[in-house]
C-alpha cells in the first residue's frame, strides 16, 4: 500500500472520496471542496484535463470511464490498494443530450443511459464492498430537477434523470441497515458548459443568462460551488440521518410555476 497523502484536520480527515465526472464543471468544484475538508479525493474521469480556468484539478486523477464495467472495477481496485478504505462517492458523470423522443435515435438512448444511469449503477455496485467498512458511507448522485418535471427537447435526459433518483431510493433502503447512507441531488439551472449549451442558437449567451437568471426567485443562476457545498454536507457526519431523499438546489425554479413577461 502507497503512503498516504498528507491530510488536513477538517471535517473529513482520514477519509477517501470517489468523484466521477472529477474535471468536469461541477465535478471539479467539489474535489476541490472535498480536499478542502480533509478528504482524499480521487477525480474519476475520461483524461486529466486541468485547462479549466488555468488551473489543474483538485485530487488525484484516476482514468475512470463509468460505462465500462471491467474499468470501474479496476479503478475501485486502485483505491483499495492505494487507500485501503472508501467512505464518500460522488457520481456526477453525465452527459445531456437535446432531442424530444422522436428525434433521440436508438444510439443517443443508449449512450445517456449508459453514462447517467449505468455509470451510477457500476459505480456503486463495486464501492459498496469498502464502503460497507467506512462507519462514515455515504453515496451522493448527480439528480435534477429534470427528474420530476420536465425542460423541451431534453426526452432521454429527463429519463435518466427519473432513473437516478429512484436508485438513490432503492439504494437507500437496501444499504441503510449497512450503516450506507444515499441521497441525490437535483440541481436546477448550474452555471456550467452543459447548461451553456442549452441556451438557444442564434441568441446572445449574456441574453440568455439574463433570462434564465429572470425565471428562479432568486433571480440567479446556481454554480459548482453551490453544488459542491451541499455534497460536502451530505458526505459530512452533520447528515448522518439524511438518507434516501432528493435535494432540490434549483433556486427556488420549481417552486412556482413559469412566469410571463409583460
């Protein structure tokens, strides 16, 4: 077993994070508040893309490509041998494709499926092994409000999305008497790529923002660290009763209906 990292005395010293989707938007934003607070992170992911901002990732990355079950097995095998525990995983991978269903094709379905559910699957399926050892387990999934009602054109996403939550339940309840705690988060409009490519073609983005800004009651938009705060709870002892539920971060954009402008 390799020597452990020097550690932080934070909230979640001595503990080992998982992060798929670790260099994405809001994936990275919460590798980065992981090892803030002491944990270990390993930023699962496709490549070590450090270029966003101008600044590398936060953790150790692991090559990580969740559709494929002989590397998920390898990576949490990494882990093992490296840490020798696993206490905190974050499934954040996903992608988000644009098509109602009469324009999504048979591979587009697929390949959603295979990354925002499949991914969640594998991935917990094979940490559930160490996490049973932690005395501190706690699973977070990547939601949305996408789960439970419905944007234009996003048919498959939405899908998926129902998917996650519902492990989330099922895994709660089978895992809870394990001492594993699981909960998703459904985040509503996230200042990252993803939801930069949403915005309409042809439109200005700082028009766009504006309007999406105008819809929530709060009058803005959320970002990573927003995201990234509420997995550093949910990873922390402070939620240690906080299991099986969804967690709407949206800004308060579900909670009224859409709003016309005069």
């Amino acid at each position: 077993m390799t020597a452990l990292p020097e550690r932080n005395n934070g909230p979640l010293a001595d503990r080992v994070a998982l992060v798929t989707g670790g260099r994405g938007g809001a994936g990275r934003a919460v590798c980065e508040r992981l090892a803030k607070e002491g944990a270990v992170v390993y930023a699962a992911d496709l490549d070590d893309d450090g270029s966003i901002g101008g600044e590398p990732g936060a953790g150790q990355f692991l090559r990580f490509d969740v559709t494929s079950e002989a590397e998920v097995q390898a990576g949490i095998d990494v882990i093992a041998e490296q840490q020798g525990r696993l206490d905190i995983v974050v499934n954040a991978a996903g992608i988000e494709i644009e098509k109602t269903v009469e324009e999504t094709t048979l591979e587009d379905w697929n390949k959603i499926f295979a990354i925002n559910v499949t991914g969640t699957f594998l991935t917990s399926k094979y940490a559930l092994g160490m996490l049973r050892q932690s005395g501190h387990a706690s699973i977070i999934n990547f939601g949305s409000y996408d789960g439970y009602i419905a944007d234009p054109k996003l048919a498959a996403y939405c899908a998926t999305k129902g998917a996650v939550h519902m492990i989330t339940k099922a895994m709660a309840v089978d895992h809870g008497p394990e001492g594993i705690r699981v909960n998703a988060i459904c985040p509503g409009y996230i200042d990252t790529p993803m939801l930069q490519q949403f915005y309409p073609d042809g439109v200005d983005p700082e028009a766009a923002r504006a309007e999406a800004e105008f819809v929530h009651p709060l009058r803005t938009i959320g970002t990573p660290t927003d995201m990234a705060n509420l997995v550093f709870w949910l990873a922390s002892d402070e939620a240690r009763y906080a299991t099986g539920q969804l967690w709407v971060l949206d800004g308060g954009l579900s909670a009224q209906i859409q709003q016309m402008r005069f």
